[in-house]
C-alpha cells in the first residue's frame, strides 16, 4: 500500500476516480500541506508543476492505503507529463504529519508561469481533461508511459473539440441519451488521430431503433481554414503540400492545391489558430477574417469539423520561398492566384480539396462587398 500526496489536477477528485480506478467513496483522502514548496501553472500549458521555495506551501490532498495497481495507474497516467515519484513530508490540514510521494517534474523540464489555482483549472480545463483522461486511461496496459507522452498533445486536442461539440445545437426533436444506445465502445487506434469503434443502435425516422450496427470513426479535431484574399488586388493564395492518404488511396499526383489550415490547440480560438496558421504556413498577417461556414468536413468517417474564413490581407509582397513547421513535417509552397484563376479552377475541377472549393464558392457570393469595401466604393 502506498501514501500519494496530489497537488494539481488530481486533486480535481473525479478525475482522480477516473485514474486510479477507485470510487470516490473508497478513497482515503486528507486534505494536507507540502511545506517550503509552492505549485505554479506550467507556461503555455493547463497543469502545473511543483519547485522548492522556502516559506512556500502547496496545497492538495493526501490519498492513503492505495494499491499496487492504483499507482501503477497513476504512474502511467502521470508518466505522459515525464513525472517522477519523490518522497516527503506533508501536514494534514486536521493534524500531523505523514510521509507521501508525490510527482515531481524533471527539472528544466517547463517554465513555471502563475501561481497554480486549481478553482481556475477546473473552471477551464476539468471537462477537457477528463476527456482527456479517459481515452489516456483506456490505453493503460496497451502502451508504456513512454510510448503514451508524444500522444497526449493529440489527446488534448481531440479532447478539447469533443467538449467544444457537446455545446453546439441540439436536434429539437431527438435527444441522444434516448435515441442513441451504444452496446460497446472501443478504442481501436492511437497515434496523431485515433480510430474509434462502436457497436450502437439509433432510432429511425419510423420511431423503431435500428438494429446494432458496428461503425467506426477517425477522431481528429477542430480545424481552421483560411483562404487568404487580398480585394484590392482580386486575388488569393493557396498551398501546395504533400499528403499522404491522398497517396495511399493511389491518386497518382498526391500534392494537393488547399486554402491555410490548421488544427486548433486546446485553449486556441478558431480565430487565432486562422491567424496562427496563416503565418506559419503563408508568412501572412490577416487583418480581418470574414467567417464562411463552420462544417463537418464528413460526417460519414470523421470527427473533424471545419471553421472556414475568408482571410483578407496584403498580398502584394508575399513572403518568398516555402512554408510551414519542419517539425511537423510540413513542406509547403505558395501560389498567388487571381479570383478569375481561382474560380476557373474550380469549374474545370482542377481543386480537389473540399474546403478550398467550399471557401471559394463563398467568396464568389461575397466578392462585390469586399472589393467595395476595400475600395470605399
């Protein structure tokens, strides 16, 4: 059996039940005091970390009498945050003292940034990471810690867009806890995207549920799409990149024309990953972004949905060369079109990136009122 002293997210207790696998009710929990250490926000990121200072005192809880499994579980949880256990000496807020380990991050490994407020992580963050957590926890005894800590940013992400979903519209006729029955969900596949599956039954339009039906889903994320458009000049510039199940499905010409895009990072608006994007990928400053749909790019295979933009900018002086992060292997080239260019390939057929026709077709119904705002005509 082994005493854990908690100080940041896991003091967040159902998600201290989601990971150690235990009811809160069978949980020894004491809220307690680790002396001379203060917790701090991680810069950038929405966990903290915990450092030595004299006079300081972190605050958290102090979990008794777990089990082998149990921190095994939390170890493996903890393990994709490259964590250590350490042993010291926590008060009890009731009384006492009591030797605990706790989870010590690698030193040099983060920049601390705010002093940590679990009240404000849970107000922003729990819902995201008991997403979160539970598709982490599913991977438990099928990956090491090791092999789970380059997957957690995707984890995130993902988890970030399943909680932005869950506040969008609801059907004003069927409700989902009624006409959805899922008999098992299974994680199938983890690595940038995931693969989701489940064997579920819906109600059909004639008021009878379907027979259970096995689908499955690629689970990717919110996107941002920006077709930057300068309407002084008429003209937009799209990318040029390599993708590769373009490739695989054995197109013979697996370079594809697209408008900037990008997936948006938890905490990211759609609106700054646009802006993000449109300079990591183009070396563009958008100045307006005029919004032109917000749309699953297909419903039938995947999770994704799309925020489509029509950026307006300066493209009379576009950075040269290619674009993009080499650290996620991106290699692009840009390419400024005239609209007359642009819309020409788009009824020769010679696009074949769904969001680039999409963002188009808008800006044909919305040119006249960009141009003549441009202009003051």
């Amino acid at each position: 059996m082994a005493d854990l002293f908690f100080y940041g997210t896991l003091c967040h207790v159902p998600l201290l039940e989601l990971v150690a696998g235990r009811a809160r009710e069978e949980l020894d929990l004491h809220p307690a005091v680790l002396p001379d250490h203060a917790a701090y926000w991680v810069e950038g990121e929405a966990f903290p970390l915990i450092r030595a200072e004299a006079g300081g005192a972190a605050r958290g809880l102090l979990a008794r009498g777990l089990s082998e499994a149990e921190v095994a579980r939390l170890a493996f949880y903890e393990g994709g945050f490259s964590f250590d256990l350490t042993p010291k000496t926590v008060h009890l807020d009731a009384g006492g003292t009591a030797q605990a380990r706790f989870f010590l991050a690698h030193d040099g490994l983060w920049q601390a940034g705010a002093p940590w407020d679990l009240a404000e992580w849970q107000r922003l963050w729990a819902p995201v990471n008991m997403r979160a957590a539970a598709e982490i926890m599913d991977w438990y005894g099928r990956l090491t810690p090791d092999e789970m800590a380059p997957r957690f940013g995707p984890i995130q992400r993902r988890a970030f867009s399943q909680v932005l979903a869950t506040h969008r519209l609801a059907d004003p006729v069927r409700d989902v806890a009624r006409d959805v029955r899922v008999a098992e969900h299974r994680r199938a596949y983890l690595k940038f995207f995931a693969v989701d599956e489940m064997d579920l039954q819906y109600r059909r339009h004639d008021g009878r549920m379907s027979t259970v039906l096995n689908r499955a889903a690629l689970l990717v994320g919110e996107a941002s799409v920006v077709m930057p458009y300068d309407p002084r000049l008429d003209a937009v510039l799209l990318v040029e990149q390599f993708r590769a199940p373009v490739f695989m499905v054995g197109d013979p010409n697996p370079w594809v024309w697209e408008p900037v895009a990008g997936l948006v990072d938890a905490g990211e608006t759609p609106e700054e990953c646009a802006r993000r994007e449109a300079m990591e990928e183009a070396g563009l400053t958008v100045t307006r972004l005029e919004p032109a749909g917000k749309v699953y790019s297909s419903t039938g295979s995947s999770s994704e949905f799309l925020n489509l933009y029509i950026g307006i900018c300066d493209l009379s002086q576009v950075p040269s060369g290619g674009g993009g992060l080499v650290s996620e292997g991106e290699d692009l080239r840009s390419r400024v079109l005239s609209y007359d260019e642009l819309m020409a390939g788009v009824d020769a057929e010679a696009f074949r990136d769904m969001p680039l026709v999409t963002t188009a077709l808008w800006l044909a119904r919305h040119r006249d009122r960009l141009r003549a705002e441009a202009t003051g005509a």
